[in-house]
C-alpha cells in the first residue's frame, strides 16, 4: 500500500511526517493508523527565491537532496519534511517498498472509501510526484528500470507482480541540462475488487547529482480512467527537474 500520513485504501501510498533529520527515505509508519495535516493551497516551503520554469504552475523542492521541478497549479504541495511510500498490504511491519520525500498530490481525495466498514475513511489520490536519494543503487538505467515497476506494483497491482509491465528506460535530459535516464512501467488487468482499485502507471527520471550521488524524480497515478494525468503532461513535468540550492546555505 502507499502511504503518506494520509490514510488510504488498500493498495494506496501513505505518507508520514519526519520528525527529526533524517536522510532514510525509506523510513515509514503505520498508513492506516496515520494522519495527514491538510495540505496547504499555497507552496508550503521556503520557496520564495525559487520561481517555476512553467507559466502558472508550482515549484516543488526537496531540500535534502537539492531537486526542484515544477507542477501543474492543481497540485497540492506538502512539507519538505512530507515522506510518501508503498508497502506490502500484508506486512504487519509496514516496511517501505520505496518511497520518495516532499511530494506534490493531485486530488488527494480523488477515491474515498472504507473497504473493512471499520468506520475509517481512507483517500487515495489520483497522483503524486516526488524525489529522493538512491544511495545503494548501482546506476541510473537500474534505478530508472527498478522503480517505477515498484511504485506501481505497491500502489495499483499488489499482489500480483505478473500484472506490472516494464515500459522503454531511455536517455533523457531536463530543460536545465541534468542528463540521466527515464523509465516507466504500468499496470494491466487489476481487478475492481475494491471501490478505489484501479490500473496504474509511473515514471522515474534518474540521475547523478554533482556530488556524484544517484538521485531521482518519480511520479505514479491512476491509469485508465477518465482524469488520468496524460503522458505528455508526465514528460513535460520530469523536463523541469533541476538542482535546488537552500539560500540559508549561501
């Protein structure tokens, strides 16, 4: 399941708050027990020297790996501090599949449901896009390769991995000249066993940064369905990503 101190369905992320400074992006928390601070209409960070490189939309900024890219006005922003990952819906450790820091939602309450009648109410979103470091990985191709098949396997097919399909991982490099790799993946044949269920895909563009470690960008969401983020869309997101640096750093 996806988490993201937002309380969602069965297969969807889930998300927490990190308390402290810590770097582990693939730390995680309860997702049905957790809950979400509402997030905020406006750009919740310390963004005021950053400006979008696309007319109209919002600047995201993951401080602690030094990436920036821009969304559509739509998006809901949350803390830099906001950590969203996916689980296995049947560990009762809740230990991250993957996961990625200060992430921007589309329609957070896109599916509303309780599945088990407990009274809860979960939401999953029609999309999130977020970053984080891939300290251990090999290369960006693996990287590129590896995650968008988990992010959709967690968030949409679980538990089934047959119904997860890589798609092309090729070279691609960002308006601001960041050269790395870009892969996908999507779901197929996901049954709608429950109310939120449905087809999924994702997208991750990864890279080296300047100090030489692998960092990268991914978005999942719904596929399939009528408001589905439209690939190019997806692709002109990934083209802003770019190196953010904190002026209290200066």
């Amino acid at each position: 399941m996806i988490a993201a101190t937002a309380v969602v369905a069965a297969a969807a992320a889930t998300g927490f708050v990190l308390l402290g400074s810590g770097e582990d992006d693939r730390a995680g928390t309860d997702p049905t027990k957790a809950t979400s601070p509402p997030a905020s209409p406006n750009n919740p960070r310390s963004t005021e020297t950053e400006t979008a490189t696309v007319k109209g939309w919002k600047v995201v900024v993951n401080p602690s790996q030094g990436i920036a890219f821009d969304v559509p006005p739509q998006w809901a922003l949350q803390s830099t501090s906001w950590v969203t990952y996916v689980s296995e819906n049947d560990d009762p450790d809740d230990t991250p599949l993957i996961a990625m820091r200060a992430p921007a939602y589309l329609k957070e309450q896109w599916c509303t449901s309780d599945e088990d009648k407990g009274g809860t109410v979960e939401d999953t979103p029609l999309a999130v896009a977020g970053s984080r470091g891939n300290n251990g990985a090999r290369s960006a191709e693996e990287i590129a390769g590896s995650d968008p098949r988990t992010w959709v396997y967690g968030q949409f097919a679980q538990p089934d991995k047959n119904k997860v399909r890589p798609g092309t991982v090729k070279p691609f490099t960002t308006n601001s000249g960041i050269k790395g790799t870009l892969g996908t993946a999507w779901s197929v044949g996901v049954k709608r066993t429950q109310k939120c269920a449905t087809n999924g895909k994702a997208w991750t563009f990864a890279f080296k940064n300047p100090q030489g470690d692998l960092a990268s960008w991914s978005f999942f969401g719904a596929k399939g369905v009528t408001d589905e983020v439209p690939d190019e869309t997806v692709r002109k997101i990934a083209a802003t990503v770019r190196l953010y640096k904190d002026p209290s750093d200066s």
